[in-house]
C-alpha cells in the first residue's frame, strides 16, 4: 500500500518518538509556513512531501532514487 499525500498526528508521533498532542503541536506549526507561503491546508494533517523535507532533507531527487 502506498502512503497516502498527507501523515496525521498519529504517523508523525510514532515516527518520532513523541507524544500525539506535540505532533499535532508540530503540524500546525508547519502548516502555519505553509499557509504563510500561500498553500491550503488541513487542520490535522500536513503534506507527507513537507514532513520528510523538513525532518529529513529529502528533496524530489533523493525520494526518486
């Protein structure tokens, strides 16, 4: 199964070892610079693509490989 275009609080709080109110906590922060750069967003949920960007430094190239 592929993963979907957004993770949730609950992805986000298992994949780093936090608790799910500071995922969320995380996620609005995120979609605040989102919002602030003029993209929609969803309460709740942030862009797989953004997530792994921000914690990760993946960028389009490195995901394709």
């Amino acid at each position: 199964m592929s993963p979907s275009t957004f993770i949730k609080a609950d992805e986000v709080a298992a994949d780093l070892g936090i608790s799910i109110p500071y995922a969320y906590k995380i996620i609005r922060k995120m979609n605040c610079e989102l919002e602030e750069s003029g993209f929609m967003v969803i309460p709740g949920r942030v862009s797989r693509r953004y997530y792994e960007e921000k914690f990760y430094g993946l960028s389009k190239a490195v995901r394709e490989r």
